[in-house]
C-alpha cells in the first residue's frame, strides 16, 4: 500500500466523485481509477459502490477512511516536526518568576534569549511563589522560577542557585561598615518586609520562631520597587536577596550585610510541567535560563554556586547553624 493509494481514496471519498478528486488532484481520471483499483485489489475488499451521482463509501471504506485519516495526520505532522527541527524556533514561551527574581535575572536573560532566537515571542509575569506556583499548574505558564517548591511528580524541577539574604539599608544607617549582621539584631530594627503570607516573610518569620522572637515591621509591603525605594528615603531597613538590590547598591545608594548566626539561604528552582511536553522554543529557553543564572553566579552579581555546582556546597535544610532551604540539582 502505497502513501499516494492512500491520499488519492480520502480524496474520492471526501468529493464522492472520481473526476471531481482527478481534478483536484491533477490526475487523469484513468490513472486515479487505477490507483483505486489496485488498492482494492491488494486489500481484498471493495471500497467504494458506484451510483448514478458518483460513488459511495462501502462499510470497508468507511472503515478504511477513519483509518486513512488517522495515518494521514501523524504523517503530515511528522513532516511538519522534521521542517520545524531544520529551523530556528518559534512560538511563544510563557515565563513566570518572583519580582526578587526578575529584577537581577530577566533584562540578561532576555538580551541572551532573544538574540538566539528572534522569532520566539517572550510573555513575561512576576508574581509570588505560590501564584507562580499555580500558573504553571494550571498551564498558563511554560517555564518557571520558584522558591523552596518541593518535589511533584507533576514538575520537572531543576535546583538553579541558592540566594543568601542580606540586611539592605543605606549606609548611614545602623550596621555600615559591618561585614555581617546576626539575624538576633533584626529585631531592634525598623523593618519594612512583605506581608505574612509572602515566601520571604513566611521564611523569615519561621527563623524568627526558632529564637522565640516575632517580627514586628514598621510597614509591610509587597512590591519590590516600592520596598526599596521607602529604604532609600530612610523608613527603614528590609531583608532581601542582594540581586534583588543590585542596581542601588552598585550605585552605593544601598549596602547589604550578609545574615549570620544562622546564615539564612533559599534554594531556587527552575521548573516545567511533566504533563505538557516542552516545545523547541521552551527547551532552549529553559537553557538559556540556566545560563543566564551560571554567568550571573560565576561573575558574583547573583546567588551562591552556579547551577551544577550547587550540591557539592549546599548546607541542609535542618542545620542548626544554616537556614536553607536544599535541592538536588536535578530532581524530578
């Protein structure tokens, strides 16, 4: 059976005519009768009853044309797979993150993304890690950055970097010139956090727990810009990942102090839905993130160890010395 036998019946069966399919087809209509009658032959059934009108499908050739169109569709999209590998990607890829992430990640990323590959369309959001969560879940997003997320089997996940958090304030305020800062001296400060339930503040809190002490903020508030401009103009201190301040403090509008004693960490984790099959344009995306997050953690500006270097120096999440959160680097 050929593929040629097989396209030239879906089209009889579909016009109900042998001349009109020779005409679409650009055939002459002895050489299509032809090729319907070898298939018949090497079927061993008939597939079309003739009538005044035409011809009509048989109970064999009804059967024959569900089939047909079946095979059809897997090979024209095999054709269509095979021209898509041969080219650059497009499409568009769907990208969620926590604002904390976006601030030090997205404008490299996308300069490194886009330059490969011009003609995929980025759609960007920020939000919490729960939100963010939750978009990926529900298929709204394809590709996404999360906090301390932990293992699914409706995720790929993969451990990115972990981010140590840092006292940031100006600096002449309180701990300037101090290269660390115990966690125990954030309580005499006048602190600006997000609300209870944001991932950082959840964190923060649990620490604060574990030394039988509560935070109690001067303002709290979710957005990032605005979180750091109100420490700009002097309402107080917050607690961020460095990256997140990296602008105002490579200006020197801003410094940040390491937290010790314990040394508070949160793993960051690339991840993708196992039940939605990434396209071209998503997998290379997902490996210029993983790039991207590299180049930043090798030249200092974000994070700890780079991605690949992250199980070798990750502290464990239940160390008494250490508030981190731990991933393996490939966890599925």
């Amino acid at each position: 059976m050929e593929l040629r036998q097989i396209r030239t019946f879906v089209h009889v069966a579909e016009l109900g005519s042998i001349s009109a399919a020779a005409e679409r087809l650009h055939v002459a209509q002895p050489a299509l009768s032809r090729h319907l009658q070898a298939l018949e032959q090497e079927l061993g059934v008939r597939l079309f009853q003739r009538n005044g009108r035409g011809v009509v499908l048989t109970d064999a050739g009804k059967l024959m044309l569900a089939r047909s169109a079946g095979v059809l569709r897997e090979l024209d999209g095999m054709r269509e797979d095979l021209h898509n590998a041969a080219e650059a990607p497009r499409g568009q890829v769907s990208f969620a993150l926590p604002p904390t992430v976006a601030e030090i990640l997205c404008g490299p990323l996308v300069e490194r993304f886009s330059s490969r590959f011009p003609q995929v369309q980025l759609s960007i959001s920020t939000g919490y890690s729960g939100y963010v969560l939750d978009w990926l879940q529900r298929g709204v997003v394809d590709v996404a950055v999360l906090y301390d997320v932990a293992a699914s089997p409706a995720m790929r996940l993969r451990a990115l970097l972990p981010e140590r958090l840092h006292l940031i304030e100006r600096r002449e305020d309180g701990a300037a010139g101090a290269p660390s800062v115990p966690v125990e001296a954030l309580f005499a400060r006048r602190l600006i956090l997000p609300r209870p339930q944001h991932g950082l503040r959840r964190l923060l809190d649990a620490v604060a727990a574990r030394q039988g002490m509560t935070f109690a903020p001067v303002i709290e508030v979710d957005s990032l810009p605005l979180q750091l401009d109100l420490v700009r103009r002097g309402f107080g201190s917050t607690v961020l990942p460095a990256a997140a301040a990296h602008a105002d403090i490579s200006a020197g509008r801003l410094v940040a102090h390491p937290l010790v004693a314990p040394e508070v960490t949160r793993q960051l984790v690339l991840a993708t839905p196992i039940d939605r099959p990434p396209s071209r344009a998503a997998q290379h995306f997902v490996e210029a993130v993983e790039e991207t997050a590299r180049s930043l953690a090798v030249s200092g500006v974000w994070g700890g160890p780079a991605p690949g270097e992250i199980n070798s120096s990750m502290p464990d999440r239940h160390n008494g010395n250490n508030e981190a959160a731990f991933l393996s680097d490939e966890i599925v």
